[in-house]
C-alpha cells in the first residue's frame, strides 16, 4: 500500500525547534520530489517547502525560508522538516506529499501531525 | 508569487445539480494547475493535475478545463459524497501556491 506517515508534532514554546518526519513506503521514495504543506485550523492550504528526488534542490515559501530546513534521507524512505525559532503561526496541521513527477501535482498525502506553537 | 483566486468561496447546490468552481492565476501559469477535494478532519486529495486530466480512480463526474490564467473545476450531476472543499494549486513556478478554497455545501 502506497503510504506517508508523518510524526514528530506536537506542543512547543515560541522561538524553539521542532523537527517533523514522514515515513513513505508503497513506491519507489528516490524517484520522486516530496513537499510539506500546512494547514492552520479552520484555514486553507499553505505549501512550505520542497525537495528534488536526491535532495539537491530545495524550496521554500517566503513565510519559513531562513528557519525551516527539508531534507530527505533516500536509504531510509524518509523525509524531513527541521523548523527552527518556530512562531504562534506556524501553528498548523503539517502534511507531506508526493509529487506525481512531470509538474504533475501531489497525489499521496499523508494523514499529517499537528504543531501547536504556544507558550 | 503567483496569486490564485478561486470563486465562489463557498456554494450551496443539490445532489445532480452541475457545479462549477473558477480559479483565476494573477500571471499565466500555462496548464500547470491541480485541482484538490478536502473532506473534513481528512488530507486533501488529487481530482485534476494539468489542468484537464483526470486522477486514477476519480469519477468521471469530475472534469477540469482552462489554460493561462482561466480555470474550471466542474461536477456534472453532485453526489452526496462530493460535499467537501476543493482547492486550486499552481505548480508553474514555486512557492506552489493554493486558491482560498471553494466550500461546497449542501442546498
């Protein structure tokens, strides 16, 4: 079964770190760019950051570009979010998703892990 | 970063009405766009990528359809199960950014 299970939520204080990692199995994880995408609740979909299939490009949305780090780990079928001097809004339900390949879209999601950042 | 205006924000219709959803990119985005279906407390799922092809194992009710800055999600004949939230996504350029999203309740 094609899967993503993300870990690695949970509550933190305003200005410390994080780090969040999704275990995919179920398809070939190095032949395929991997996202995060948050949701804040009650809000709509926000795309974080990104990494090309082996790991040598990376994006990231300007709201996290400088504290957020994605990396993936290709022996291990997994794949990262470091998030450091984490903010009250970045508190968000965080998905990772599989790229379909070709600008193709992201068609497997995971179930996603809740970070709630509060002091 | 590329703006995307979905409308209506939400729209209430009844099961077999046809239903149209319009996104609207704020620079053209060719036809790298996706279409989304959120179902409360679950992730989003895959309807459209490409702007008109149809993900595996999507009902055909379901069709996309625009190029540029123009796009359409449509639902020929609503079933009960289509109630939900459905999203736009470019994926011309990065960030890859979403519509606010379109709540489609029932009427």
């Amino acid at each position: 079964e094609v899967q993503l299970v993300e870990s690695g939520g949970g509550l933190v204080q305003p200005g410390r770190s994080l780090r969040l990692s999704c275990a995919a199995s179920g398809f070939i994880f190095d032949d395929y760019a991997m996202h995060w995408v948050r949701q804040a609740p009650g809000k709509g979909l926000e795309w974080v950051s990104d990494i090309s299939w082996n790991g040598d490009n990376m994006g990231y949305a300007d709201s996290v570009k400088g504290r957020f780090t994605i990396s993936r780990d290709n022996a291990k079928n997994s794949l990262y979010l470091q998030m450091n001097s984490l903010r009250a809004e970045d508190t968000a339900l965080y998905y990772c998703a599989k790229d379909m390949g070709n600008s193709y879209g992201f068609d497997i999601w995971g179930q996603g892990t809740m970070v709630t950042v509060s002091s | 970063d590329i703006q995307m205006t979905q409308s209506p924000s939400s729209l209430s219709a009844s099961v077999r009405d046809r239903v149209t959803i319009t996104c609207r990119a704020s620079q053209t985005i060719g036809s790298y766009l996706n279409w989304y279906q959120q179902k409360p407390g679950k992730a989003p799922k895959l309807l459209i990528y490409a702007a008109s092809s149809l993900q595996s194992q999507v009902p055909s009710r379901f069709s996309g359809s625009g190029s540029g800055t123009d796009f359409t999600l449509t639902i020929s004949s609503l079933q009960p199960e289509d109630f939900a939230t459905y999203y736009c996504q470019q994926n011309y350029i990065t960030p890859y950014t979403f519509g606010q999203g379109t709540k489609l309740e029932i009427k």
